[in-house]
C-alpha cells in the first residue's frame, strides 16, 4: 500500500481496523487531532482529494491511492496558507485545539458554501470562541494591532503561540512520541454502587503484552479530593485512586498497563469481577431524607464530610434580619422554584496524560491540566515522594473550563508508571469524558423576594439543593460561592440562606465556569424581574436601587467570614446604562404574529479569586540579546494569560512583547502557583508578573549589572468584577422554538488588558452558557446511567447555533489588579440563562423554571395559555 500526504508518498501499513487520524498521527501529523472518536467535532479534518473529511471515521485503508492534506501541508511551499494568515490575522482561536481542522475545512470552501457557513461550518466546533472570530477570518478582517516599547498593555496584541496554533506546530499533551510507550485502559463500574468481592485478573496478566494489572489492593489507602486548591481544607477526603466500593456506573475499577491500547482493552474484557450489588439513590432530595442508602458510611467530618449519615457533604445555614416578617410586610413578594442541570466541560481534548521516570529517577507527569503545582503536591503526598522527584507540566491545553482543576488521571498514570518502569500514556475517550470524569451541580434552588411600594428590596431568601454526585470534589465551594455573590450584589437587610449539597450515585460534578453562580442567579435575577413587574418599574431602574454600591457591604449569610474582598473598581452603573442603551435599538426581523417578542436582562458580581489564597510566584531574567525570560507558573488554555503576562511585563520594562520570552506551566522552572482556576490567571499570575517587572525595573536603576527578579502575588485582597447580558428573544407559539434575536453584554473588568482578548472571552462565555440554557443537558436513567455520552447526542453550540454578542466595556480602573485590571474569563457565562429566562417571561408572561428552555418543555405551557390554534 502506498499513501500520499502532503505530497509526500508513504509506504507505512496502517494497523487492522485503524482510523486515518490515528495512522496521520502516529506519522508525526500532530496537527490532526483527537476529539470525539465519532465524526462530530471536525478537530481530525484533512482534505482527502481536497475535499474536507473527519478523519476518525475514515479507515485509514481507503485513503490509499488518495492525496491527503493535513494543516501541516496547507501550504505548498512549507509557508503559510491564506487561511491559516486569516485565521492568524483575526485570531480566530483560543485554546485553538479545534483550530487545525476548523482552518483546513475554511480553505477547502467555495463561495457558494460561504455563503452559509452555518452548513458549511457545521461538521466543525468550537467551544471557546463563540464563533465571531471565526466568521472574522473568514471574512478577511484584522482584530491585531502593534504596540511601540512600554505600551503593550491595553492593546490588541495577538497571542504569541498563533503562529505555531494555525500552522498545526502547537504541542498539545500528546501531541509527542515516546520510546518503549505502553498504555493504559480502565475497566469501569456497570454499577451504580457496589461492593467489590473479588477480581480474578490471571487470564488478564498472562495476555502477551499485558506489564500490569492495577486493582485497589496496589493503590494507596490514602484519601484525597481529585480537586485541586490551594488549601486542600476546602474540600472532602472521599476518594481514592483504586476503590473496592463502586458509588457511580463509570467508576474505575482495575487499570490495565499494555503495549498497545487494543492489548489493554482486551485485558479488561477479560478480567472477572464479582460486585455485592449495593442499593443505590439518584435524587439528591431522596439521598438526603431519612431512610436513604448511605453513600459513604465510613466518612466523618475530619474527612470534612458534614454528615454522612444523611449523606450530606456540606450545608450552610444562616439569616440576617427577620426575613419572615419582612416577607409579610412587603408590598410585592415573589416565590419560585428553579431546577439546573448537569452541563459537560465539552473540551475539545479529553483528559489524560503520560508519566515516566527519567534517568534521574524522577517521576515525570505530562498532563491536559490547569494545576500543575497542587497535582505535583497531591502525588508527591500520595506516593511518599519528596516533592524535587516529581514534575508535573503541561504545554499547550486544549480547553478546561474549570474540568482540568481535577486530578483525574495523573494519581493511576503515575502508579502505573512507577510500577512498570515505563512510559504510560492515558488519553480518555469521549464517552468516559462524559461518564466518569465530572459535570455542573444540578441544583434546585427556591428564591423568596420582597419589596416595598418604592420598590426597595425588603427580603431576599434562598433554599439550595445541590447535586454532587459520588464525590465531593469542589462541593462545599461552589455551594458556598453560588449564595455568596448572588445575594451579596444587592442591599438589602434581611436575607437568609439554607444549601445543602448532597452525595448521590451518579457521576460527580465538580468545578466549571462560573462555578455555581450561574445556578443560583437563574433563580434571584428572576425573582427581581417578578418584583419590578409587579410594582411597574423597568427592571433596569429596580437593579439600580437595589444593587451595592461603592461603600456597601457585600453581605450572604453564606461566607460572609471572608472579610478580603472589597470592590476595586465600580462600573456596574455603566455596564446597565450600557446594556440599556443598546437594548433600545430596534431589531429588524421577519416574523409572523406567531412569534412572541421579549426582552430581558440580568446582572451579576463575582469575586476575582478564590478565598484561602491563591499564589503565584514569577521570575523576570535579562538576557545577553537584550530580552527577558519570564518564567510563570499559570497555564495557558485558551484562558489568554500567555498574552497577558508579556503585555504587562512588555508595559513595565519599556520592551515589546516579542523581547518577553515566555516560559510557561512547568514545576521544574520552580517557583509556585496555585493554577488557572478562579479567574486568577491575569488579577494573580499578572500581578506577580508586574511585581517581579517592578522589581527588575527598579534594581537595574540602582545597579546596571543586575539580571533577575522575583515577583509574588497571593491572591488577596480581592475585588470583584461585574456584568450585564441583555437578550431579545422570539418565541413561536405554535411549537416552542426560540430565536435570539439580539445578545449584549457589558463587563467591568476594571483596565481591558486586550480588548480583542477579552471580547473573546466574553462571547465564547456567552456562546457556552447559551448551549447549557437552549439545550445542553447530561440525561441521566433510572440506574443512574449517563445516556448521551457523546457528542452527536449532547448538543454542543455549532455556528449557526450562536448569535452575535455585542460587547462593552464599563471604564474603570482596579485599584488592586495588576495595572487597573481584574479577571472576566468566567463571570460573562454566569447572567446568561437568567437573562434568558427573564426575557421569556417578558415575551411569554410565563416564568420558565427549568433549564435548558428546550421547546418540548416550553411548547404545553404555551399551549395552556395561547390554545392549541
């Protein structure tokens, strides 16, 4: 057989059954890449006769006699393609895992086909962007400008790893080739809880090729939390690498180390376990009443489990005022329920890894991760290994949404390691992504909310429910955090909180963008919507009386011990002036009396950083050319840091940016930082860059020889950013279906760093947190099995999926952020489905409680009230 790609002829045999990407990709095409296993993501594109192909369904046999392109061959002459300037031009990417074969099917389009890209596009996802972009490059715009020496900061500098992410040059995590690889498999739990009896492996080890087989018996007793923060406190000891109980069908089992990934699915295929079937409950209101199956009766609160008797992980109750008293004397109250569902990450690279020892007898940990120093501390614990003997780095990472503040693989990769001697390599497939690594918290939260007749809020009360699954990571956090901010942004004397977050046997949640708010605010900002509905007055008029300003206390009855966070910069009266301005031009569209037409908005405040701390430490070295190295410890993720970080030390030291040499994510480059979590990659990470600049700055005034600097940020005192998202929505009476037909937000992220960036960042929030109120959800069946674990059944965003969202920017500058600036990578997600939500009401009159807004719920409420006509 012979093969032709990118005019090169091959002669390689591809193995029985194997796919065109994994054959591209073991020829060294790393470009072409590995995201859903089934035809649904387009991140595997190449041109097969120049025509576009998803070449994971493409067995690799039929690409003989056939010319094959990949992004690495774009270019005839080894260049750079059109597309691939367009796309770098318009930086059409962020974490750009998707962005080789986005790039290679934008070149293979007529003009016909541009014009619906909608259809065009279709085969291709993104989930960072929001699309806008994209539609950019294609249409031939610039967004990136230049800076003169000290004035990088507050420009719209391109990221510098562009070059390397269209060209299919940007190194991902397995995007290497290793001598003497093996690879690992999982055997899961069919399960939802369940005791293990035995396991008969013996037919597994005498498999030829088969070098372990892993089962609870080879593994630690310690137990830990795979979430990783700073202060391991924040979260329970409940799990353990190898488990011999089952708490969720997904669960791992016994791991199995081989030559090559079929040797190790078939071992797994071939190991017997024998499970005490154990009984199992889904509901997290069900688990928490009396007579529940205990989930994990061995836990106590020193594993800082709440009660495990009632299988409650962590709760919070508290009042300020009288808020029963206050509800009776209000002149309007509103009362409502709100359900929330589970959300997948949906990065476009699954989690995974590959760890060695090297000739130093290091434990090496190459990972898909956003913390790598608190993942080097946990297996440095968990092993007994002093810290110096283990080495956790990423390079570049394709996407993590807060999914990748877990450790997930890294504690099995590890042990596997240490145990054959080898290099092993873990990369999850799409439906254990969904299965068994973790999702939003579901939750049901009751809002209570009164005003008086001059429409001040007079009482504010929530009652949460929160799911976390069969573990408790980030549990308590994202309960904590989703009733802190949102009641903190608005005065008002009496409030009151009671949340608790329960263990069931599913899948668990975990953190993700947001990481709680946007749960709770579905329900608050609606409840302020019901009130100014009621008392007649605009729902931007009732924020401004009520919300905080500057001077106010920020006051939840829920971790209101955190005294830390003041507000840096105020410009959420601008981001409503802003969002009601725009809101007020008129939309031009062509519908029919069968649609309804609404309008809605929502707020929100988010603190900048996690409270308990958060460090980072970064070094800034002259160089003999006249450079700097800047060494940082934060990882890039699409998240824009890497851009960050050079801007402002390019601004401090008087340089450009390409005089900033970047080096990025890796324990071995020493120094500390927590990780990119918690919107702290700019208002932490770029503090200690500016610090360690500021210092460098100043030493070389006082001495011309000297060469290096050390800055430190630990993430506290904090301030809090804000947003503003207006919608308007068409809804058809007759069957449900909901247009957006405008989408506008506005941020106060304190002096924009990159406006092009931040922009970015803010409608790829929007773009993800539409998908999760229109129609995302993880279903879930009555044994507790996820029953969509796959894309094509999961329906992430495509382009014709997403509107347009036009961006503003509030004008203020953060008295505690590096230069002016404050986080905005997660806070655009959070008002979504709450303005959503209100401008259905406004539309409709009918409050929607349950998201997604998918049309098979919306359409009988319709029907109830308009008639079956």
């Amino acid at each position: 057989m012979s093969f032709e790609i990118n005019g090169h002829s091959f002669s390689q045999q591809p193995q029985a059954g194997q796919c065109l990407r994994t054959f591209l990709r073991e020829l060294g095409h790393f470009g072409v890449k590995k995201g859903c296993d089934a035809g649904d993501c387009g991140a595997c594109t190449v041109l097969l006769d120049g025509e576009p192909v998803h070449s994971c369904i493409i067995p690799a046999f039929r690409a003989e006699g056939h010319a094959v392109t990949t992004i690495e061959g774009l270019a005839s002459d080894g260049g750079i393609h059109p597309m691939q300037q367009a796309f770098l031009d318009a930086q059409g990417f962020q974490c750009g895992f998707c962005t080789s074969g986005m790039i290679v099917t934008c070149a293979s389009l007529n003009q016909a086909q541009r014009a619906d890209l909608g259809a065009a596009l279709k085969g291709n996802l993104c989930r960072c962007t929001g699309y806008r972009a994209i539609e950019d490059a294609l249409d031939g715009k610039s967004n990136v400008e230049d800076a003169e020496p000290g004035t990088a900061f507050g420009r719209n500098l391109p990221a510098p790893a562009g070059p390397q992410v269209v060209t299919g040059k940007a190194r991902y995590t397995f995007d290497v080739t290793m001598d003497r690889l093996l690879h690992l498999k999982m055997l899961r739990s069919p399960h939802p809880h369940a005791r293990v009896v035995s396991i008969d492996t013996s037919v597994a080890r005498a498999m030829p090729g088969v070098h372990a087989v892993l089962t609870h018996a080879d593994t630690p007793a310690t137990l830990f939390s795979t979430a990783r923060h700073e202060i391991d406190a924040m979260d329970p000891e409940d799990t353990r690498v190898l488990d011999d109980v089952a708490r969720f069908i997904g669960q791992k089992v016994v791991a199995v180390v081989a030559e090559s990934e079929a040797i190790a699915e078939e071992a797994c295929r071939r190991i017997d376990v024998v499970y005490d079937i154990l009984p199992a409950v889904f509901d997290p209101a069900a688990a928490i009443a009396p007579g529940a199956p205990i989930i994990h009766p061995d836990k106590t609160p020193t594993h800082r489990v709440s009660d495990a008797a009632r299988n409650v992980i962590a709760e919070t109750h508290g009042e300020f005022g009288d808020v029963a008293a206050a509800l009776a004397a209000s002149a309007a109250t509103y009362e409502g329920t709100f359900t929330t569902q589970r959300v997948q990450h949906g990065h476009l690279e699954t989690h995974g890894g590959m760890a060695w020892l090297d000739a130093d007898g290091v434990l090496n940990v190459r990972s898909s991760t956003q913390t790598p120093f608190l993942t080097r501390r946990a297996l440095a614990q968990l092993y007994g290994l002093p810290s110096d003997k283990v080495r956790v780095f990423c390079e570049r990472v394709g996407g993590g949404f807060g999914g990748k503040q877990e450790m997930f693989v890294e504690d099995i990769l590890a042990l596997a390691a240490l145990k054959t001697g080898r290099p092993v390599k873990w990369e999850l497939t799409r439906e254990e992504q969904f299965i068994a690594t973790s999702t939003r918290h579901p939750m049901r939260v009751t809002v209570k909310a009164g005003a008086d007749k001059h429409g001040k809020l007079t009482a504010l009360q929530l009652d949460v429910l929160s799911n976390t699954g069969a573990y408790g990571n980030h549990a308590g956090p994202v309960l904590f955090h989703a009733c802190g901010e949102s009641l903190g942004v608005y005065n008002c004397t009496n409030k009151k909180v009671d949340a608790v977050v329960a263990y069931t046997n599913t899948v668990p949640a975990g953190a993700f963008r947001g990481y709680g708010l946007p749960q709770t605010l579905f329900a608050v900002e609606a409840a302020i919507d019901n009130l100014a509905a009621q008392l007649g007055i605009s729902p931007y008029d009732f924020r401004r009386h009520n919300v905080i300003k500057p001077g106010d206390p920020m006051l939840s009855p829920a971790g209101t011990h955190y005294d830390d966070v003041t507000i840096g910069s105020y410009g959420l009266d601008q981001c409503l002036d802003l969002v009601e301005r725009a809101m007020q031009v008129k939309t031009k569209h062509d519908l029919d009396d069968n649609w309804l037409i609404g309008d809605g908005i929502a707020l929100t405040m988010i603190d900048t950083v996690p409270p308990q701390g958060h460090i980072a430490e970064v070094v800034i070295t002259k160089r003999d050319d006249g450079g700097y190295d800047l060494t940082v410890g934060t990882a890039e993720f699409g998240n824009g840091t890497a851009t960050v970080h050079r801007q402002i030390a390019a601004t401090t030291l008087g340089c450009t940016v390409e005089q900033i040499h970047l080096r990025q994510s890796d324990t071995r480059n020493g120094g500390h930082d927590t990780g990119a979590y918690g919107s702290a990659g700019t208002f932490v990470a770029g503090k200690a860059t500016h610090d360690a600049a500021q210092k460098l700055v100043a030493a070389m005034q006082a001495d011309s020889n000297a060469r290096s600097a050390t800055g430190t940020s630990g993430g506290t005192p904090r301030s809090v950013a804000f947003n503003v998202q207006g919608f308007r929505v068409a809804v058809n009476k007759g069957t449900g279906a909901i247009r957006v037909l405008k989408s506008v937000q506005a941020a106060d992220a304190g002096a924009v760093a990159n406006p092009m960036q931040l922009r970015g960042q803010i409608e790829g929030g929007v773009a993800q947190s539409l998908g999760a109120t229109l129609y995302e959800e993880m279903v879930i069946d009555e044994r507790g099995r996820v029953v969509n674990p796959k894309f094509r059944d999961y329906h992430l965003p495509s382009f014709a999926d997403v509107p347009r969202t036009d961006v503003y920017f509030a004008d203020t500058y953060d008295a505690i952020g590096p230069l002016g600036a404050k986080s905005m990578s997660e806070s655009p997600y959070n008002p979504v489905a709450a303005a959503l939500g209100n401008a259905l009401f406004d539309a409709t009159g009918i409050r929607f409680t349950q998201v997604p807004f998918k049309p098979d719920r919306i359409f009988p409420e319709l029907q109830k009230r308009f008639g079956k006509s």
